[in-house]
C-alpha cells in the first residue's frame, strides 16, 4: 500500500484530531494522522508535531543574544551540525554534552506526545547558550532574529540527495512508504511539500548570506573539508578552539562517532517521539553522503530535477557540487 500524498487542509486553525497518542495508535490510525496537514502562511505543517500555535509563537519569541540556531531544510544536515556545534561548546569532548538537556525536543517549533510542554516553552528554562535546531521558513522563523540577535548556522544541500534522504527517512519511519518515491519526488518539486518547498526555503534564506548573524555553509563543502567548516562555526559563534580541540571536534563529528553518541543517547532515552520507543535520536544518521541519489533517481527525474532547479534558481548565485 502506497502512503499517501498529505491531504492538504485551508490556512487557518488546528485539524481537530481524536486519535489517541501515537503509542496507542494502529498501523492504520497513524498513517491517517501522519497524512493530515495544514497550511500557515503558505506552508504545510502537521498538526501532530507542529500545531498551528507553536507558529504563532515564534511571532513573540524572545531570542537571546547569545542563542544559536542550526537552520535547516529536513535532510539537510541538522543533526551533523548540531553535534558540530555542541563539540564546539564542549571543547570537542562528547561526553560533556548534556544531551539530556539540549537533544530532548526535536525542533523549536516542535511539540511531542512524550514533551510536558511545546519546545519553545521548555526553551525558556535551558541555560544559555541555547541551541535550537529548526526548519522553519523565513517568514515564521523569530522576527528578533533579523534584528541581529541570535547568531544563526544555515547549511543547505543540493536538492538531489535532500528529496533521496527524505524519502529513505520517511521510508524507515513508516513501512507504508516504501513504495511512493515518484509521488515524494513528485510533490518535492512542488510547493506543496511539507515545511515548504525546498527552492523557497533556500532562496529566501540564501539573501542572507551576507547579514552578520548568518553563517551560510554547504553541506557538500562540510564533507569536503570538515575541518574548515569546525573553524568557521566556532569563529561565527564567538568560541575560541585550541589545534587540540578543533582535532577532537573533527573527530567526534564523523558518522561512526556520532552513531555511538547517539545510540547512548537512546539508551538513555533522551530524546522520544512516544511512549515505548526503543530508539529516536540514531534513526537521523543514515549515510551522510553526497552523491547517494545516484542511487534512487531515473535518468528522467534527474533531467527534471535539473530543469525544475534552473527554473526556479536561475540568477541567485546558489550552485551546488552533486558527487
């Protein structure tokens, strides 16, 4: 059976929903629930792990000076980043974050059947410096932030291996959705996708490259020199890093090193998405690679995939390495 493409709800408020949470939920319920979505301000949301509040909130969100927020599109290298920055602040050694405290919500925007309260509500509390993962578009992210509070890390990546691990994420997190590629491909090309459409995110956001809060990074020129990417963010968020500890942050933000952070954090249940799960955090590191759509697109949708990109992108500067 093919997942469905998300039935697409009127802008406005929250879709009543009376399914029970997702740990009491059949097969059937919760690809019935995963399939509702709504629109705010132009972009589909689920109402499940993104009410339409918690947008609303970020209206009147109060950024600090010293808050970092890893921005991304989903499947962008959220997590890579993320742990980049936590080595940072732990001076490259993994087990002086506090995972507990910084991993145990999923996004700024997010809400979880397993959370007492939204994220942006537990943010309050967390110490500074906070980081905050999010996906949120240009025109819901924090108005504070293009006031030059907060310093913000933007990292995009060529849309053939985002639409790829999209569709293996969703693949791995419901069974129903081995079989719907071409109608995920499909509707990526589309501002209909869910959290918005790539070419919107990353145009809007690429026009800031140049404000001084904003770090613009590439997620191919992370994996082609790591290093270099270490230093920058550091510098960017105000941290001053030894040789030493620029060496061990290189070396406990590979893939094989944070598999095992992250299989400890499970173990520990930091951070889970309902009652009863085994593992949350792990299931976000596949392969981190470039060039694994080679993999999953025909020919044709490669063509596509070009043609659509040319169309949309054409004279923003933005260009990206595909292997």
């Amino acid at each position: 059976m093919k997942a469905p493409i998300p039935r697409m709800a009127a802008e406005g408020p929250k879709p009543e929903m009376s399914a029970p949470i997702p740990g009491q939920m059949s097969t059937e319920q919760m690809r019935k629930v995963m399939s509702m979505t709504y629109k705010y301000r132009g972009v589909n949301f689920q109402p499940m792990l993104v009410p339409v509040e918690n947008l609303k909130a970020m209206e009147t969100f109060q950024v600090r000076d010293d808050d970092i927020f890893v921005l991304t599109y989903p499947k962008c290298g959220t997590h890579w980043t993320m742990e980049i920055v936590y080595l940072i602040l732990a001076d490259g050694y993994p087990e002086k974050i506090n995972r507990s405290e910084k991993m145990s919500f999923g996004a700024l925007e997010m809400s979880m059947p397993t959370m007492p309260v939204p994220a942006y509500k537990m943010a309050e509390d967390l110490p500074s410096p906070r980081v905050f993962p999010t996906h949120l578009p240009e025109n819901i992210l924090p108005p504070q932030i293009f006031q030059n509070k907060g310093k913000v890390v933007f990292v995009t990546r060529n849309p053939k291996d985002c639409v790829t691990s999209l569709h293996r994420f969703l693949t791995g997190s419901n069974p129903n959705a081995k079989d719907n590629w071409s109608e995920v491909f499909d509707q990526f090309l589309t501002d209909e996708m869910m959290n918005g459409s790539w070419f919107n995110f990353n145009l809007s956001y690429w026009k800031h490259r140049h404000d001084s809060n904003f770090l613009v990074l590439k997620y191919e020129d992370m994996k082609r020199d790591t290093k270099s990417v270490v230093i920058a963010i550091a510098d960017h968020i105000g941290r001053v890093l030894s040789d030493e500890a620029i060496d061990r942050v290189v070396e406990n933000c590979s893939m094989s090193a944070m598999k095992k952070s992250y299989k400890k954090a499970d173990e520990e249940k930091v951070m889970l998405f309902q009652p009863g799960q085994k593992e949350n955090l792990v299931k976000f590191l596949r392969k981190g690679t470039v060039g694994d759509w080679k993999n999953a697109l025909t020919v044709a949708q490669n063509e596509r995939m070009d043609e659509v990109y040319f169309q949309k992108m054409a004279g923003s500067g933005l260009t990206f390495e595909y292997e």
